[in-house]
C-alpha cells in the first residue's frame, strides 16, 4: 500500500463502490484505467476500504508511539526510601514493584540516586589466639618436610564446601545498593564477617 499514491488509493475505493463491491471487478477497471500497471491486491483492496469505512481516510493509520517512561521526581524519591529501606532488593524485584523497566530502574539508581551495586565478599575472622597456633603449625610442618624428603608428595588436596542451616550469605547473587562499601555480618564457617566490594 506505500507504493500508490493518495489519489490512487481514493480511485480504488471509489472503483470498488462502482463495481458492485467486488474485488475482481475492482482489479479489472483498475488495469483499464492504469495500463501497463499491476492491479493491487485482494489484501490491498479490503484494507483500503476497511481503512475508508471505518476511519474515514484511505491513509496509513500511524501507530501509536511507545514513549520511554519519564523518572519523574515522586518515583526518585520512591525508589530512594525503597533502597535505604532495604537495600539487598535485586533490581529487577524493585522495577517489578514499582512498575517500570529494568532500564529505567537503573538509571535512577545510577543516575539519579548516585548508587552502586556492591557484591558482598566473605572474609576469614582473626583471633588472637589464630596466631601462636599457625606459627606452632608452621614450625610443625617444616619439621616434618626435614624428617620425610616426599611429605609434600604425601599430601592430598581436596575440594571443600560449605551447607548451613542459618541462612548464610550467598555472595554469588547477593548485590547491595549503596554510596559506598558497608560490612555485614554472616554466620559462615571461618568467614563471620562479611564485608562489600563495589562492582562498578
């Protein structure tokens, strides 16, 4: 249909009235009028007079555009009660609750709120006590590297992993929003202490 021109268009309905509203009839005064020309289609021809009828018009109808919600300031201010809340929301939840996109979302808390995803990292908590008994390990092991040539060849390294009941953190898919890097604390084996390190 973007190849006719307007006043052909209008010459198509006005043939299709003409002609007893038939499509055929329609085609062939069509080739008598415009020789040389192809006819329009069946599919043309019905979307031409279903446009006339219904709109009044035999232009292409224009389709509405999908404008990019504006973050406005109620929905900044929102999000960012939302964050200071609780902050450990993946971003894709907090869009889900306030009904915009993913994109949207981040722009307002990159953009506008100035945060960053922060991934929490696990470290080892030191006692006091922690470093008498790795020097006396340390003395121990060089004693027996002297005694036995191949102690090291005698050692078996193995792969370890952790399942807790206390509801540990998961530093795999745990993100925190925030203006910069806050500790928190986890109940992991060897690792009680958690702190943040930004992902930007």
């Amino acid at each position: 249909m973007n190849r006719l021109t307007p006043k052909q268009r209008a010459e198509i309905v006005t043939l299709y009235i003409e002609n007893s509203r038939s499509v055929v009839l329609t085609q062939r005064a069509y080739r008598r009028k415009y020789r040389g020309q192809e006819p329009p289609s069946d599919n043309t021809i019905r979307r031409l007079v279903s446009n006339f009828v219904e709109h009044g018009t035999v232009g292409d109808r224009r389709h509405a555009v999908h404008q990019r919600p504006r973050r406005s300031n109620e929905l900044v201010d929102a999000v960012r009660e939302s964050v200071a809340e609780n902050p450990y929301v993946s971003y894709r939840h907090r869009a889900q609750y306030f009904g915009v996109s993913g994109t949207t979302l981040r722009r307002i808390l990159k953009d506008d709120l100035h945060l960053f995803p922060y991934k929490v990292q696990l470290t080892q908590r030191i006692l006091p006590t922690d470093r008498p008994r790795r020097l006396e390990y340390g003395q121990t092991v060089a004693r027996m590297v002297d005694a036995e040539p191949d102690f090291w060849k005698q050692i078996l390294m193995t792969d370890e992993a952790h399942f807790t009941l206390s509801g540990a953190v998961n530093k795999q898919n745990c993100r925190i929003w925030g203006t910069s890097s806050i500790t928190s604390s986890s109940r992991a084996p060897n690792a009680e202490r958690a702190s943040t390190k930004d992902k930007r």
